[in-house]
C-alpha cells in the first residue's frame, strides 16, 4: 500500500509545515528602553543581549523583533517617554528590557 519513499516524503512534507507553523508561533518581540547616558547610551548592553539571543536560535526580522526606544534624559524627565513606551507596547511585546531607577517610577 504505502512503500518507503512515499512514508519518507510524507514524514519531510510534515515537518516543513509543522516546523514553519512552530517558529512562527514561537516570534517574539523584545522592546529596549535606554536612557541617554554617555558613552554608548547602553547600546553594548542591548548588542550582547542581540547576540545571545541569536546564539540560541533567534534571528532578528525572522522569529524575534526588536524595538529600541531612547528616552530624552536620563533622569525623571524621562517618565513620560517610559510611559509611553510601555503604552505603545504593551500588548505585543513578550519582554520590557531597561535598566536604570527611572523605569521603577513606571511600575504598575
């Protein structure tokens, strides 16, 4: 009834498409708020995250995106931006990544 090929072939069709549907399900979006703090405005720190991530199988513009916003001061006049960052994002983003006290007056 089936012989081999037909078994093999079937068994590759179905992980083409189970494996296409599993990574895009799988897409993530990581959204980086960073302060403008001289030197680099932590951009070293939001390259190592990129790439570890990409060492663990995420390629930017393919199963994970990432948003970059940059706050206006580095200190409370930057709430607002935060604010609005997390506004806009909310809802789509799987992870907030910032580091600095200014974010902490955005918790809720």
């Amino acid at each position: 009834m089936f012989n081999r090929r037909s078994i093999v072939s079937c068994c590759i069709l179905f992980s083409i498409i189970f494996s296409s549907a599993f990574v895009h399900a799988e897409k993530k979006k990581v959204v980086f708020i960073r302060y403008p703090i001289a030197v680099s405005h932590f951009s070293t720190v939001v390259n190592g995250f990129k790439e570890t991530m990409a060492k663990r199988g995420y390629v930017e513009g393919q199963n994970i995106e990432y948003v970059d916003v940059l706050t206006a001061s580095a200190d409370k006049r930057s709430i607002p931006d935060v604010m609005k960052a997390i506004a806009d994002w909310h809802e789509t983003t799987d992870m907030f990544i910032t580091s600095g006290w200014v974010s902490m007056y955005v918790i809720k």
